[in-house]
C-alpha cells in the first residue's frame, strides 16, 4: 500500500488562477517532507523541503503547508503560469532506514490552459 | 556547474538481455540514489551509495544492481530483462546521505524500452 497519496490525481485550470495540491501520508516518524515538479520526459526537481517541525515553506508562487498532527500537506500555487504545466509528486523521507530511501506519491498532473 | 548526466537517454532491448545504465553525480556530490518511474507504480526507490557502499536498499529482485566508483560516477544493471522492467530510470545524486536531509537532484533519465 502506498504510503503517500496525493490528490487530485489530475487537475486542468485557466492561467491566472490559483490552486492547491494535497497529500496525505502514513510515513512515520518521519525526516522531511518534500514537493517536486515534474515536466514531461524530465527529470523531477526540487519545489520544498520541510522538515516535521516546519508548518510552511515558499519557493516563488509555490507555498508547502505541513500538518504533522493530521499527516497532510498542501501545495499552493499562485497566478499559475503556463510553464506551471507538469506532474507535482509528494515524497517523504522516513527518519528510520535514512539515507534516500524516499517514498513517492503518484504525483497530480497539473494542466493550465490559456 | 553540470548537473547530473545518464547515460544513454534511450534504449531498446528484448526479453531476456541485460542493460547497463550509467549515471555522472554533480562534481563533488558523493550519495547517488537510483530510482525506477513507470506510470502505473510511479516512483519507487532502487538503491543508493555513498563513497562506493551501498547504503540502502528498495524492494526490488537481485536481477537488480548497482555499483559507485570512487570518482563518484554510479552504474545500475538489470540482467535477465522482463516486459515490466520497461520504464524511465532516474538518478539522483546529493553532497552526503545523512537520513535524507539533503536535496537531491536529479537527471534526466534513461527510458528503458523492453520488447
């Protein structure tokens, strides 16, 4: 069972308009929690990284929110641009067993339209 | 400063062939992590060095392996190919691997096509 789940598994929005990624996991304890962006035939690259002990993180027009208490998390992207037209995938790095050995969600794929 | 190089981007193979998939970190990078993208499973953890060991494991068949150099540079080696083995495989390097608190970057690929 995959312990990181993300919601919508897809979503279409007009450029402009703001929007909110969630995922939810079961990974615990925990080291951090990361939001990556994923373009098509690329790579993933980092957004943010928030360990437990942080609430928010912002890179730009992307803002992580963290809940421990509840396992969630949210990414929010503001005045969505074209560009911003990709696979946003939540992974969460297990405090135990260390290293790289991240755990992926499924990612949302996010298409914005003019 | 380059980023992480694979090599090659493409590939073809059949049933039952073995494939070497290598991976350049970013100089001075010395943890680099292998992971496995197809759409069904999404991402999934392969392994992961860190100064020629291996540090971690994911849950994958010993037809599954791997090895760092001292220059850093990572190969991974799937033997004995199957159909499900067709998929993007990315790599991932960072300066250390202290319980996955460093950023990880990652290249571009290798897609893997298994006929």
């Amino acid at each position: 069972k995959n312990q990181v789940e993300q919601s919508p598994q897809s979503l279409i929005i007009l450029e402009g308009k703001n929007c909110t990624l969630q995922c939810n996991y079961t990974v615990s304890p925990f080291s951090n929690l990361r939001w990556y962006k994923q373009d098509t035939g690329r790579g993933p690259v980092s957004l943010t990284i928030m360990t437990f002990s942080e609430n928010t993180k912002s890179n730009g027009r992307y803002t992580a929110t963290l809940d421990a208490d509840t396992k969630q998390s949210s990414l929010h992207i503001t005045a969505s641009q074209l560009s911003d037209s990709a696979s946003y995938i939540c992974v969460v790095s297990p405090l135990t067993g260390g290293g790289n050995k991240l755990t992926f969600g499924t990612g949302t794929q996010l298409k914005v339209e003019l | 400063k380059a980023g992480v190089t694979q090599t090659p981007r493409y590939l073809i193979k059949t049933r039952g062939q073995q494939v070497t998939l290598s991976c350049s970190p970013i100089s001075g990078h010395r943890s680099v992590s292998w992971y496995q993208q197809t759409p069904g499973q999404g991402l999934q953890f392969l392994f992961e060095y860190f100064s020629e060991t291996q540090r971690n494991k994911g849950n994958f068949p010993g037809r599954f392996s791997g090895r760092q150099f001292s220059n850093s540079r990572s190969e991974m080696n799937v033997s004995t190919l199957e159909l499900g083995d067709s998929a993007l495989y990315l790599c991932a390097s960072s300066l250390f691997a202290s319980q996955g608190q460093d950023e990880l970057f990652f290249g571009e690929g290798s897609r893997l096509t298994v006929l």
